[in-house]
C-alpha cells in the first residue's frame, strides 16, 4: 500500500472499517444462531427424558395396581404428557433442528472468520494487500464475501457495535502478534477448549451414573424385583443414547481437539518468530510468518465447516 505517510493511517482505517463492521454483524448473527440451535437440542433432549420417564411411571402405576379406582387418572396422565413430550421432541427435532439452520450458523461463522482475516490481512499489508490498489482489492473481496452469505437474514447491530475492537493500521509486526495471535489463543481458542472439555466431562459423569443405575436396577431385577425394575432398564437405555446424542451433536470432542491443536500450531508459530530475531525490516520473513498465522486459522475454520456440515440432527 504505497500511500503518502501522512495519509496513509486515515486511508487504510477508513477502508477496513466496512469490512470489520461485516465482521461485527455476521459474528452476532453467528452467536445468534448458534444460540438458538443449542437452546433447541437441550428442549429436546428435556422433552424426550420427560417423555421415556413418564411413560415408565404409567406402565409402573398400572402395574402396582394403582390404575383402578380413584388412582386410574394417574396413569393415564403420565401417560398422555408422555406422548405429548415424545411427539414434540419428535416434531422439533424435525422442524427446528435441521441441517438447513445449522448450515445458516456455519455459513455465518465462516464468513464472520472470513471477513475478520482479511482485515488483519490488509491492515498488516501482506499480499495481496501490498498493492498500490490494495483498497480496491478488499473492497472486492468483502462483497464476495457478502455474496456467500446472500439470503441469511443477518442480525441487525447499533453503529458503534460495528467497530467494536477495530484495530488502526497499519499493523507492525508487534501490533498483529498482540492483537490477532495472542487474542486468537488466549481468548477465543483457550476459553472455548475448557468450555467443551466441562460439557464433555459431565456428560461422561452422567453416562457413568445412568450406567451405574442400569447395574443397580439389574441387580435388583435378579433378586426378585424385577415388577419395579423392568419398566426402568428402556428408560435408562434411552437416557443414555439421548445424552450421547445430545453431547455428539455439540461436536464438543471435536471441538476441543481442533482448538488445542491449532491454538498449540499458533504458539509454535509465535515461538519461532520469537526464536529467529526478525522484525518488521525482514518483509519476506514478517509475510511469511502473518501468512502462515492466516492459514492456522484459516484451516481450522475450513475442518470446523466440514465437520457442521455433516448430519447432525439431533438422534440422527
């Protein structure tokens, strides 16, 4: 970017301010969706427990006698919310959980990351922003851009929302490090690896205690108690699939592989231009290395896509 000192500041601030408020706006639509998406599957994963316990309390209400007389409402009650809560679990899953919402938060997320690379790109001046039309060239890019995410409706966000965080150019070498790098690992990839790693941890503590339950209930079914217990072993079983299910469907075991490694690739990136005493003076070295950072994250963006877009219903 061959601009006059005195301008070049003001130029390029005023050209990466529009592509970081996209950023902004797709990010938010991004957190948005996703929000959704995850609300739903703990709807439906509540909707079908409540569903296989109720529906054992009917069978276990009928069974000790307890549907005749003034206790016949009670089993027929348990067994009607039972249906209902199956039927919606089923009717939502189907509706609400489709790959087509999920592929509108992964277009969203992508283009988010997408936009949010260029910038960086730009402002730090490696190719193909080392041009003398270097704000044409994101220009064109942002509505390419733009034109990938074409029929998503996205979030509506106040003005200075958009330029929330926006970094000034040009960028040193330093200035990149701290504010795209080290952000990047210490508070996106750090923070979301131990954000998967709880839900991945509770949810092998609650298949242990649903396992071990299923053991208790065998036990007691060996020993002569099997009218109280029968009915509970599918309930288990189905428990236990459904939150298996439900964890598959966060993908949080894949997650938290993906951003270990690529936070890990990140830091022995850093480590090495750290190690080998360039700077700024180096052009060929300092491109190198921002473009090196670039694809990490670009390719742990591009495998995180590829895994979403996978089926991913919830029980499918």
């Amino acid at each position: 970017m061959n601009i006059p000192s005195s301008t070049q500041r003001d130029v390029v601030n005023s050209a990466s301010d529009y592509a970081w408020g996209q950023y902004r706006v797709w990010a938010a639509t991004s957190r948005e969706l996703k929000a959704v998406v995850s609300a739903w599957q703990f709807r439906v994963l509540t909707l079908f427990l409540v569903g296989a316990v109720l529906g054992a309390l009917s069978k276990q209400t009928a069974g000790l006698g307890l549907s005749g007389g003034n206790w016949s409402w009670l089993a027929e009650l348990f067994s009607w919310i039972s249906a209902i809560a199956l039927g919606l679990a089923a009717f939502f899953s189907k509706e609400i959980l489709s790959t087509d919402r999920e592929r509108s938060w992964v277009r969203a997320r992508s283009a988010a990351e997408a936009f949010k690379s260029q910038v960086y790109m730009f402002l730090a001046n490696i190719p193909p922003y080392d041009k003398e039309n270097a704000v044409d060239i994101l220009f064109n890019k942002t509505e390419e851009l733009a034109n990938s995410v074409k029929g998503l409706v996205a979030k509506t966000i106040p003005g200075d929302k958009k330029h929330e965080d926006i970094p000034s150019g040009p960028l040193s070498i330093e200035e990149y490090i701290e504010l795209r790098v080290n952000d990047q690992i210490k508070n996106f990839y750090i923070p979301r690896v131990l954000e998967h790693e709880g839900v991945v941890k509770r949810g092998r503590t609650t298949g242990l205690v649903l396992g071990g339950i299923a053991v208790v209930l065998g036990v007691l079914g060996g020993s002569g108690f099997t009218k109280f217990t029968a009915g509970w072993l599918p309930v288990i079983s189905t428990a236990t699939a459904a939150v298996t299910a439900h964890i598959y469907a966060g993908r949080h075991q894949y997650l938290v592989i993906s951003y270990q490694a690529t936070a890990r690739q990140l830091e022995r990136l850093l480590a090495r231009w750290r190690a080998s005493g360039k700077t700024d003076r180096d052009a060929i070295e300092r491109t190198q290395f921002i473009m090196d950072c670039e694809t990490a994250i670009s390719v742990e963006n591009s495998a995180w896509m590829a895994e979403w877009t996978k089926e991913n219903r919830f029980g499918g």
